[in-house]
C-alpha cells in the first residue's frame, strides 16, 4: 500500500474536494428531506441516480485517473465519481463528512462459483451478455451450496485504517465501517448456477428440488450475517447509504430503542430482497417459491425494502405478509396508477424511470419529461422517491444523463 508523493497529492486534492462539499448546509437540508420521506411524512419526491455507464462519461478528463498503482488508482476513482456526481448529478444525493475505512472480511462465499460465457456489444462497458453452464442439475448438486466461515483480517483492517488515516490527516477524518447491510438476492444467485430457462421449468416440474434450493441459499445467507453481526462488523444504514434497489436510508426508526452505541444488529438495520427473475410468475409461485422462504431473513432486520425490476404492481397481497416492509421497488414494468393505489401512504414507492429514454437513437427530454410527469400525477398521493438506475448507455452523450438530472428536480421540486 506504498503510496508515492505525486499520488498522494492527488488523494489530497480530490479529498479536500469532497470535505468543502460535505460542510455544506445543504446536507443535512437533504437529509431532513430523505428523513421524512422514509418514515411516512409528507415531502415531495426525492430524486437519486447511481448505476451510470461511467465509461461513456468522462468530459475534460474528469474521470481520468492519474494515480499508478492499483490501491491509489481504487481510491481516486470513487473520489472522481462521487465528485462527477455532486458537478453534474447532484439530485438529492448527500455527501459523508467522513472517509470510510472497510473491515476487511474473509470467507464470506458459498462455495459455488459461476461458470459462465460472455458476450460484449462495448469492450468498455462492464454490461454484458451471459450464457451460464447450469451446475445444479439434480437434486444432489443443491449440496453445491456450503454453509460460509467468515472471519475479520484484523491486521488487514488495521494496515487500511492506518494508511487512510495518515493520508487524510488534516483533511477529513477516517472511520472504521463494517458491513453496511446485504444484497441479499436468492434468485439472483441460482439462476447462474441453474440456468434461467431449466429454473423457470422446474417451478412446474421439480418444485420439491426447487424449494429446496431457495431454502438451502436462506440457510447459507443467515449463516453469513449472522457470523458477521457476531463479528460485531455490521455498520448502521440509516444514513446515506443505497438502501436494496432505491435510495438512502435515513429514518427515526432505526437504530431499534434498545440498541448499544458502537455494536449493530441486524435489527438496527435495513434489510432487502427481490426475486428479478419472477417477473412474469404469478403471486401465488412468488410467495411459494420465494418470498416465503425470504421471510426468514426479511424478518432479522428493522426495516426492509422490496423489490427491484420486477413489476410488484399486481403482488401488493403477498408483499402485505412482510411486516417491516417500508419501501416498495416499482419498476417500469408496473403500472404507476396500480401501485399508487395499492402502496397509498403506507409504504414508500420507490419509482423507477424507464433508462431506455436515455438510449434512444435521438434524446428527447421533452418526452422524458412527460413520461415523469405522467408517472408521478398518478402516485401523487404517494411518498415517492424516483430512483434512474441500470442506464447502461447515454450514446456516449452524457449530457443526456445531466439534463435528466436537471429534469427531474425540476418536476419534484414542483410538487413540493
């Protein structure tokens, strides 16, 4: 982790940067906003973007990395494109006043590994096409999947917090954080090891093997988070933190009223799942072949979050069953009107824009901006957060992407 003089005067810069942006008012404005949101207020719909196609977006090398070596060269990315973000995709996002030091866990896998084929339409894109090898075949291959051993690299953790720390002496401080919750997608997961089409037969076909793969996954799941809640390595998300598919986490409600400053639980926590893949199952194969079996671990946190491409529109009656579900994924699959009537104000809709406006041949913001219009007159009624992700081109045009930004603050801000 030797740094040389010339990156660590880049470090600096990029995050003296970032420490006059996080002293701003404006961040705990943003907060209050989210805050209320979150915890069922009245506040008009927040706006966040994350899942960028960031090698179509670099403008007077604003993204070029000038660091050599490959620790440096990871820092002063994130630092490039949070401070991309904040210039020309601000929305509603906030800033941390602190630089995060990661514990460093190990073990934390489930001893199967993808074997898969690749398909690219951009060498530079990290989107691409996959063709997975299906490993569990039989009934026998479900054993594929190991219960995980995690463990905390205390020296590892050390020698990071100590370098960062150092490095930003003067600048910002540096915390220790651990695991700021958990993508926790069963379905996700064994379609690559199972193969989408033969996992969509054997719903009818083999459902004993089926249920008993999803249970075995659950089981795997719990064995790692719990490890790490015992390692005392979670860290808590009601800050700015992604909470599942949507946006950031503050509420009142967390941490729970019993919880011990400096140890969080899973029940200081939010929590998240999805089925992507059910998108076109009925609620009734949804709730047998997922969610029934997700509620074991949906349960163990404070809060949780629903959902990500799939359209839930048509599910409200199962998703009902989660009974510390505060915030709904809906994407645009579903019909904004259906959801709005089945969400009311008793969960946070989190609407999801169709990205392919921003891939089209010609970009039309006027028809962007009627599409959000449309969408949020619908949930007005709502608490809405719209969430733009999964943009996987801008036709190396990022301005596209910048006056959406500026769109849909402007079409929230209008509603406030």
């Amino acid at each position: 982790m030797k740094v040389s003089a010339k990156e660590r005067a880049i470090l600096r810069e990029c995050a003296r940067q970032i420490a006059e942006i996080a002293a701003l008012p404006v961040q705990k404005e943003k907060a209050e906003l989210w805050r209320r949101l979150n915890d069922l207020e009245r506040v008009r719909p927040m706006v966040w973007l994350n899942e960028h196609p960031w090698h179509e977006l670099n403008v007077n090398d604003e993204l070029t990395l000038r660091c050599e070596s490959e620790w440096a060269r990871g820092l002063e990315q994130e630092f490039r494109q949070l401070l991309y973000n904040w210039n020309h995709l601000r929305v509603d996002m906030i800033v941390s006043d602190y630089l995060p030091s990661p514990l460093l866990l190990q073990g934390a896998d489930f001893g199967i590994s993808e074997e898969v084929d690749v398909v690219r339409t951009d060498s530079a894109s990290t989107v691409v096409s996959r063709h997975f090898h299906p490993q569990i075949v039989e009934p026998g291959d479900i054993e594929k999947i190991r219960m995980p051993k995690v463990t905390l690299d205390a020296a590892a953790t050390a020698l990071e917090f100590d370098t960062r720390s150092e490095l930003f002496d003067g600048i910002m401080p540096v915390r220790k954080v651990g695991l700021k919750g958990y993508w926790f997608t069963p379905w996700d997961n064994l379609i690559r090891f199972w193969g989408v089409e033969q996992a969509m037969m054997d719903l009818v076909l083999r459902p004993e093997m089926v249920n008993a793969a999803v249970s075995r996954w659950v089981d795997a799941s719990l064995s790692l988070i719990e490890q790490v809640e015992k390692l005392n390595a979670l860290a808590l998300n009601s800050d700015n933190t992604r909470v599942g598919s949507g946006g950031y986490g503050y509420t009142k409600s967390l941490p729970a009223a019993d919880a011990t400053p400096g140890r969080a639980r899973l029940r200081d926590l939010w929590g998240c799942s999805n089925a992507q893949i059910f998108s076109e199952v009925s609620p009734a194969m949804h709730w047998e072949f997922a969610l029934r079996h997700e509620m074991r671990w949906l349960e163990r946190w404070g809060l949780t979050y629903y959902g990500c491409c799939e359209p839930l529109d048509r599910k409200m009656d199962i998703l009902r069953r989660i009974p510390n579900l505060r915030k709904i994924s809906m994407s645009p699959k579903a019909d904004p009107a259906r959801a709005a009537e089945a969400l009311g104000r008793q969960y946070v809709f989190s609407m999801k824009p169709n990205p392919a406006i921003l891939a089209e041949d010609t970009w039309r913001p006027e028809r962007a901006r009627q599409e959000l219009e449309e969408a949020l007159g619908k949930a007005r009624h709502c608490n809405v957060e719209i969430i733009m992700k999964d943009v996987s081109t801008v036709r190396y045009e990022p301005q596209r992407l910048w006056e959406w930004a500026r769109m849909a603050v402007e079409v929230a801000q209008s509603l406030d």
